[in-house]
C-alpha cells in the first residue's frame, strides 16, 4: 500500500480532522483515508443518464412515472398563445 504525507496543513484543519475522526469513532488516520476514497470512488465513471439523474432528483417529490424514452425524435417548438 502506498503512503502519503501532507505537510503545511493549517493546524485547524488538522484539528477539525480529529473531531470528524472521533465523532465517526477511528482514528485521524482512517477518517483521512476515508475521505480520499470518497472524493474519488466516482472518479473517471461515466454521469448516469438525464433521465436517471431526473427520477433521482425528483423521487417522492411528485414525479411517479417513467420519463418516455426520445431518442431520435425531433425537437418541436413550444406552442405559446398570445
């Protein structure tokens, strides 16, 4: 396993670190480690599609069906009345 050291962190910092570690009840270590897997876990993954992205934003809020699939249909322009 590789190493890593971070020199000229702000004593704050270092000291939030430590409170964060000991609220989740580990080590400064492991709560670091922690961190970085989870600042890169997506890293170099594809988005999900819009319409997955859709239904997860709007879940239990008020949408309830599929959004239609429209690959390959023309745009149509909205229709306003005046």
């Amino acid at each position: 396993m590789a190493q890593l050291m971070v020199r000229n962190l702000e004593d704050d910092v270092k000291a939030k670190l430590q409170r964060r570690a000991r609220r989740h009840g580990r080590s400064t270590e492991d709560e670091i480690r922690d961190i970085l897997r989870n600042a890169v876990r997506e890293e170099g993954a594809p988005p999900p599609p819009l319409g997955t992205r859709l239904s997860a934003r709007f879940a239990g809020i008020w949408l309830e069906e599929d959004i239609p699939e429209l690959r390959g249909q023309l745009a149509k322009p909205a229709e306003i009345d005046a």
